[in-house]
C-alpha cells in the first residue's frame, strides 16, 4: 500500500508501483485496468491530483474490514505469544503487530476493536469452526447473549425478518462468490455514485468509534409493493426507529433500503439487489418526524440529525429497469444531542381503521446490528451513561493533532522551510492557500513575493480588498477570479471536477471575499462577528472541506496566514478549520507583524492547536517589508509582469501577465521563456538532477532547453525528424500566398521515441518568429479558440496582418482536432479575414504503432520518429551515451529489475516468455 503515498515514489522509475496496484486491485476485487490508468494519471500530475479512476481503490485500501485475513492471522500470532485470551491482550504487546493511522499506539485501546471483531461474529482464539463454510449456510451476522434471538416469525420491531412473510423460509445460499461493494460516502452528495447489482456490502455494524457510521440493512422486497400510504408508514417505522437508536448512542449511521438483511434463495446476505421506487414516498417518510418523537426539541433535533434520503442507483448489464438503493443518514452531532434522551413512537398502518397510528413512545438503543427498545429496568443505568457517551462523541469530534518538529532557527532560515517543506527553494511542487484579513496602505507596497508565489487560492477577510486592498492590488499584476465562499457549496449536485472546471480553480487565483465586498450590488454585505459567525461558518467549512479534502492532496500545499491588522474571530474560526481539516499537521504558516496581534490571535487559536506548536509555525514581529525579501531570494522563478511576444512589423510586444491568465486554455510560448529563472541559487547537484530525469523517460520542459542553450547542461539531441519539421514550418510561413488560413503538421511517433520532445523543440526554436503556444488538455473548442484568436491579434493594428500562430496539441483525438480546425475556421470567416492569410498552424503530435505508414497520408506535412535510428543519429546518441555512462551505476539494473519482478511469479506462462525474450535479445544480433 506503501506505494498510493506520493513520498514513497521512485520518480526515476515510470513503472514504479504498477505490478503492486494489479496486486492491491487482485485482493480488494477492485477493476484492475481502471485503477492502473487512475494510477498512472495520478503519476503523471506528481501526486497534486487523485483521478476519479483511482478513488475506488483509495477507498477499499482506506476501508479494510478487520475480518480480513491479515487481522486473522496478527491475532493468531498474538495469541501464540501472549496467552489463549482476549482479554490478556496489552497494548505493549500488540503494538508489534498492528500498524494503524492514529493516535501513538500507546495511547490506542484494542479492546473496542476486540469486542467488535467478536461482535460481528468472527472466531474467537480457541474457535474450531471454518469461517468460509458457515458464510455459505448462514451469514447473517450472529447475535450476542444480550440480544434479542431471532423467531421463526417477525415479532418485534427491530427484526431483521420483519419485511418477509412467515411463509417464506430461508433457504441456503448458492455459495457464489459475488464482488464486494464500497458503501456510498457517508454524508456526502456524489450524483456520480451506483452501485452494481449483485455485489456484497460489508456485514451490518453496530457501535464502534461513533464517527463511523454504523449501518442496517432492510431488504423491501415485498414492502416496495405496498400502497403508497402503507410504504410511507413502513420507511417511517424503519428510519425513525433507526434514528432514534443512533441519536441515543450518539453514533453516525445509514440506514440501506434495497440490500438483502438475509440468506434467502439464491441472495446472499448483504446482497444488493436494489428497489423500483417513487421518490416522493420516500422523501414524505419524513415527514412523521413531528408526529413521532416526543417534544419540539426533540423533533427538531432529529430533523437536524436525520439526512434526506439519498437514491443510489443500481446499474444491472441484464436489466433495462431502475432500480435504487435508499439510504438515510443519522448524524448526531454533540452540540445537538448532548444531555438528552429521544424516544419515539413507531408509526403502523392499521387495516382496520385505514390510517396510520402510532405506538408508544419509547427509547431505541443500538445493540449490535440490532435495534432494540431500551428495556425499562435498563433505562435508569443508561440514561447515566449519557454524559460518558456525550464527552466520547465530542472527542470523536474533534481530530488528533500531530505534534511538529520544533525549529530552533532565525527567522530567514525558519521561514524559508515553512514555506518550501524542507527544501532550498520555492518551485512548482507545491501549491500556496492564502488567508489575509486587512492589509495596510503602506503593506500594499511589500507583494511581490505573493504575486509570485501565484497562489491557488486567497480567503480574504477584508470588504474592501477590490477598492482599496491587497486584491485590487495583486489584480493590477496578475488575473483572479472572484468568488464567495457558498461558490464551494456542492449541495447542488456538482461533481468536484464540475466545482472545479465552473470555478477555474487551475486556471487562475480563485479570490473568496469571506466578508463581503463592499463594492458588489448583488447583496453580499460585511457584518460583525457574532453575524459571521451565525449566518457564514457553515459555508466557510463547506469550502475549506472542499479544498482540502476533495480538490488537493495532502501535503501538495501550505497555508500561509498574513495577519496584518487587528484579530477578529472570524480569521480564527478559518484557522480551526484548516487545523482540523489538514489534521494538524504541519503546512501551516502563520506571519505576523505585530506582536501583540500575534498575541490575540494564538490565545484564541490555541483551543484547536497548543501554544508551543503555534510558536513553531509562526513567524512573529518580522515587517512585511522583510518577508517580502525573504520569501523572494528563495524563489526559483519570479513571474514576470509582462511577457515578450514577437509582432509582425519585427518589433516585440508586452503580453501582461494579468492578460496571460486570462488565456488559461493556452500555455504561451514567449520569445524570454524562463528567463525569470534565478540559476544561481541552482548548484550543479540539482542542475545534473534536471538533466537525468529528462533522459530517465522524464518529459521534456521549457526549463531544459533554456538550460542548455545557457550550457548548463547537455545539449539536446534533435532527432531527424526535427529537421524535416522545420522545412515544412519554413514552407508554410515564407510562402507568399497562403494556400489555406489553418495549416497543419502531423508528428507520428512510437512511444518514448521522443516525438514530443521534437515537436517543443520546433516551438522552442519557432518561438521568436511567429507566436507559439501549447493547447491545454481538457479545455472547451470554443474557449481554446477564443484564447487563440486573441493571441494572434495581440496588439497587432490589422487583423489581416498578424503573425501566425503554432498551436500545439499533444495526444488529442482526431475528432478534437477536427473540432478546433472547424471553430478556428469559422472565426476566420466572422472576422472576413482574407483567405490567404495564413493564421494558424496545428502542430498535432500522436502516439502510432508505424509512424512511417502514416507518412502516405500527407506526405509534405508529416513526418515520423521511430525507435530506429540513422546514422547522424547513432553519432549523437553515442556521444551522449558516453557522457552518461560516467555518471551510471550499474546496481541501478539490478535494483530496478528486482522491483520489477518483485510481484511477478516466474512460474506463469508469461514470466517464461518475457525471461526467453530476454534472453533472445541478449544474443540475438537481429534483435529489433
């Protein structure tokens, strides 16, 4: 598992950890070929980035079960060290065994987890019974002495039978292995989630650390059938009954309407099988909320607590119907339910009457997977017990904090490895969160290291920020896109990846006015703090959750607090938030001019977050003048304000970085690409880095042509193909009369030959005679050619006189292609630009199995890189392969290929033929 964490990777390796993800797919029944390409897309963003293809796999490694056969086989081996007893088990002891995210395992207690193990009835030290067989005659989960035993008929409310007439007896399962499914996740609106028909859901739970939510499931297989009133009644009796328990042991669950709460037939227990549902049925079973429990507090405390359903649909390959899972969520939050008892009075149709009634109203517990009433001669004893369970929950609550690493340094040194983790400078590996209430009129001159920095996003406290602050001042330099923070709500529906392209969150700095703006008419007003804090902390942690748990890794950015002007709660509140939702650990940073703010503001903070961990992330009494200057020397690149682009008189023209970013679909080529870079602060150590990763299979960057064109490095080989690229460039631009508006030329390459490596460097190359730019991934035909429009005519005085513009687009499908050459033809046509001008020029690189072959297409404008080289070629290659070879250790080999082969079994059919190809191209002189 070690290798999902983006610290362990092998950076030099391009394979690393592939034959362990197939591994991890294999035991956790996971789609194999999906989580790989998850796998390999998460490589390739560097770990800034979890594709939705992988989340499934992160999720199942995130939720083990402790029924899985490692558990299994640590409680055996403890059992053989310490004693044949539970109950004799230390935390000293198992700490060899168990590795665990969490507090310190000294301040771990196993025995809930014992007691849970047991309680879903696995077996016991001294158990002779085969687990594998009693699952194919009877898995539903056993009930312990204090539980109710199940009757041949349903006879009490919290039966698992109680949707199954007496008639229909439970027959042994088929025994099939069917997959296993993740649950939905808890409390969270993902319209993208289904669940597959057939699969098994993890066994019923009762209580365990009272933020996992315990889950019940009903089957409704009849039920679903009855008369509207009569359901409504029925999901009533269920969900209030199920709530109540909850609320009682303050304990988060779901309730599953549409998964098998038994063996029966040919279903198999915790099977989903799905129900064809009126939503509106479901959603009005709520509305017995007032009816049923017993007081105005109580009712709006379960309304607070008790979720809307959520419809989960179950997707079938032999099915055309819909069908859905229905779940409800119960989250009982401390401040909601502390000091109180909820009892509730089941709703039942009578067939009599023709109406519903209720029963008395009585308190439910959670015993087990049972949800059984609280027996009277119990009541006294558990009502006791309540403070014990309020205090567990508001400690469940609230998160564990990590302890960092105390540094005892000045305060250049200190801030420079707060805000790089460790490093020698600021790059582009991490992302930058600012928070910043009010900044001063003589702060305003001390920005430039924030302007550089380019950060993600700023939480800005101060309402007048757009007039008259630290945002109209960095929007004078730089492009950001203005938004509140109920902009981050995905109650709507959004997908992240919707929240992310609507917001353009990579595009540009999102700028959140956390307080208004007082130059807004569309009602967004500042207000004090106990009005903030009422009506804007739900969505101040709806957004910070968002960033930080949905939108960027962990540990790929730092928060970085300016607290220039006096301290209200509201910058406090946000500070709580961030600790908790980063689990305190160490990407914070806070910069504080004044002591005395500084003062204010840990005394209020330090109830999330002790004094002495403030101290060590703070850098306090430090003018911003100062901190400006710092932060600066240690930036690798500064951005500049304008960049240099060439105009079609011969001259240069400015493109503004403001300007740039709003081009976000483009990536701009400018005439002094990376020359912002600050090489000296770069030693040779770092530079031979550089070099080696490209040469490794690492892609290529603009960083590396400017270095070796500087000869601080190697100078890049051209292939061939490079130089047939750039006659038919010259042809194109130095014709006198443009046969077409938009030409095209076509690189066809074999993987890793270095196809895109020639077609950056005939944008490097290109870049001070005509404008050159690289098509972004993903980004909207329209909006791609808007941007590309708007860089032809930058600047220019005729529309009919412009440079052309070369447009790179890497590994795009045809029908894009097709699709951009469309929209770019139509903006010709709108703007009447003579059809012999020639505007733009597509530089289309694709991966192909025989590049030659696609040579016959269109022979003048396409060329071909291949694996095979010519002998200019072999002369190069050869002269760089000795270079490297100085600086090769052969170990790499052999370290490498043990990685390799460290999962692979060399019994299988194809580990035999990989070891005789291998061999073959060892002795073989006609290898190819």
């Amino acid at each position: 598992m070690a290798v999902l964490n983006p610290d362990n990777w092998d950076h030099d390796n391009p394979r690393f950890g592939d034959n362990e993800v197939r591994a991890l797919c294999d035991v956790l029944h996971v789609n194999q070929q999906e989580a790989h390409l998850g796998f390999t897309e998460y490589k390739a963003s560097g770990g800034r980035k979890i594709p939705n293809k992988m989340k499934k796999l992160l999720m199942a490694v995130d939720t083990l079960s402790p029924s899985n056969a490692d558990c299994e086989r640590g409680f055996s081996t403890m059992n053989n060290i310490i004693t044949e007893y539970r109950s004799k088990l230390t935390t000293k002891n198992a700490n060899s065994f168990i590795s665990s995210v969490g507090p310190p395992c000294r301040q771990w207690d196993p025995l809930p987890y014992v007691k849970t193990w047991l309680g879903k009835g696995r077996r016991a030290a001294h158990s002779t019974s085969c687990m594998a067989r009693r699952l194919t005659t009877d898995v539903s989960p056993p009930r312990s002495e204090t539980e109710p035993k199940p009757n041949p008929q349903p006879s009490g409310p919290g039966s698992h039978d109680e949707d199954t007439p007496p008639q229909h007896n439970d027959t042994v399962s088929s025994g099939v292995s069917l997959p296993l499914s993740d649950y939905r996740p808890f409390d969270e609106q993902d319209q993208h989630f289904k669940y597959v028909k057939h699969s098994i859901l993890p066994p019923e739970t009762g209580v365990e650390n009272l933020i996992a939510p315990c889950h019940e499931y009903k089957s409704l297989e009849i039920a679903h059938k009855l008369e509207p009133e009569k359901l409504k009644a029925k999901m009533a009796s269920e969900v209030l009954r199920f709530a109540c328990a909850c609320m009682n042991m303050r304990t988060n669950g779901t309730i599953h309407f549409g998964v098998m709460d038994k063996v029966k037939g040919r279903h198999q227990y915790g099977e989903i099988t799905g129900v064809p549902v009126k939503k509106e049925d479901f959603v009005d079973a709520l509305d017995n909320i007032e009816r049923c429990f017993k007081g105005s507090d109580q009712q709006s405390d379960a309304r607070a607590c008790i979720r809307n359903p959520r419809f989960v649909e179950v997707v079938d390959k032999d099915s055309v119907n819909n069908t859905y899972v229905i779940e409800y969520d119960i989250v009982p939050k401390s401040s909601t339910v502390k000091d109180k008892l909820y009892s509730v009075g089941i709703p039942k149709f009578n067939e009599k009457k023709k109406k519903v009634i209720l029963k008395k109203k009585v308190p439910y517990c959670r015993v087990g997977a049972n949800t059984p009433q609280i027996q009277e001669k119990k009541l006294v004893l558990f009502i006791q017990g309540l403070k014990e369970k309020d205090a567990q929950r508001k400690e469940a609550e609230s998160s564990y904090s990590q302890s960092p690493v105390e540094y005892r340094e000045d305060q250049k040194r200190k801030l420079s490895i707060l805000l790089t983790c460790g490093k020698k400078y600021m790059d582009n590996s991490l992302r930058y969160i600012i928070v910043a209430n009010k900044l001063l009129p003589e702060h305003l001159d001390n920005i430039s290291f924030l302007i550089h920095m380019n950060p993600f996003c700023v939480f800005d406290f101060d309402p007048d920020s757009m007039t008259s602050g630290l945002c109209g001042k960095y929007k004078e330099h730089r492009a950001a896109s203005l938004h509140f923070m109920q902009d981050y709500d995905k109650a709507a529906g959004l997908s992240t990846d919707d929240l992310v392209k609507n917001l353009k969150l990579f595009d540009r700095t999102s700028w959140i006015f956390c307080n208004g703006r007082k130059d807004f008419l569309g009602g967004e007003k500042n207000c004090d703090e106990k009005t903030w804090i009422k009506t804007r902390t739900k969505n101040m942690k709806k957004a910070v959750s968002i960033i930080c748990n949905d939108i960027l890794p962990k540990h790929s950015f730092v928060v970085v607090f300016l607290l220039m002007s006096d301290i209200e709660q509201q910058i406090v509140e946000i500070f709580h938030e961030f600790y908790t939702e980063m689990n305190g650990h160490e990407d914070l940073t806070v910069i504080s001019e004044s002591k005395e703010n500084f003062k204010k503001w840990s005394n209020l903070a330090q109830i999330s977050c002790n004094m002495a961990i403030l101290k060590n992330i703070s850098i306090v009494d430090m003018p911003l003048s100062h901190v400006d200057a710092t932060v600066q020397s240690i930036q690798v690149s500064k951005n500049q304000s304008a960049k240099r682009l060439p105009v079609f008189s011969g001259g240069l023209c400015f493109l503004k970085s403001s300007k740039e970013d709003l081009l976000h679909s483009l990536e701009v080529i400018s005439i002094d690409q990376c020359d912002d870079t600050k090489l000296e602060i770069m030693d040779k150590d770092e530079l031979h880095r550089i070099e080696q990763e490209f040469y490794r299979g690492g892609k290529i960057t603009w960083l590396h042509f400017l270095l070796a064109d500087k000869r601080e490095i190697g100078k890049i080989i051209q292939r061939d193909a490079f130089n047939e690229a750039n006659k038919i460039m010259e042809n194109l631009v130095y014709r006198k009369n443009a046969i077409r508006s938009i030409e095209s030329i076509h690189v066809y390459h074999h993987p890793g030959s270095g196809g895109t490596t020639v077609a950056c460097q005939l944008l490097w190359s290109w870049k001070s005679k005509v404008r050159c730019a690289v098509v972004r991934q993903s980004q909207e035909i329209n909006t791609v050619c808007e941007h590309a429009v708007c860089l032809r005519e930058l600047d220019e005085r005729d529309q009919n006189i412009c440079l052309p513009v070369l447009l790179l687009l890497d590994d795009c499908n045809a029908n894009y292609t097709d699709d951009l050459r469309r929209e770019l033809s139509n903006a010709i046509a709108t703007k009447k630009i003579s059809p012999s001008v020639l505007c733009f020029i597509l530089l289309i690189c694709k991966l192909s199995h025989d590049p030659e072959r696609m040579l016959r297409d269109s022979p003048s404008q396409t060329v071909a890189v291949t694996h095979k080289l010519s002998d200019a070629e072999k002369v190069f290659f050869s002269k760089k392969g000795v270079e490297l070879k100085l600086t090769f250790e052969p170990e790499f080999i052999i370290t490498r290929l043990r990685g390799t082969l460290q999962w692979t079994s060399l019994m299988t059919k194809c580990s035999s033929i990989l070891c005789f190809a291998g061999m073959f191209f060892c002795h073989s002189s006609e290898r190819f």
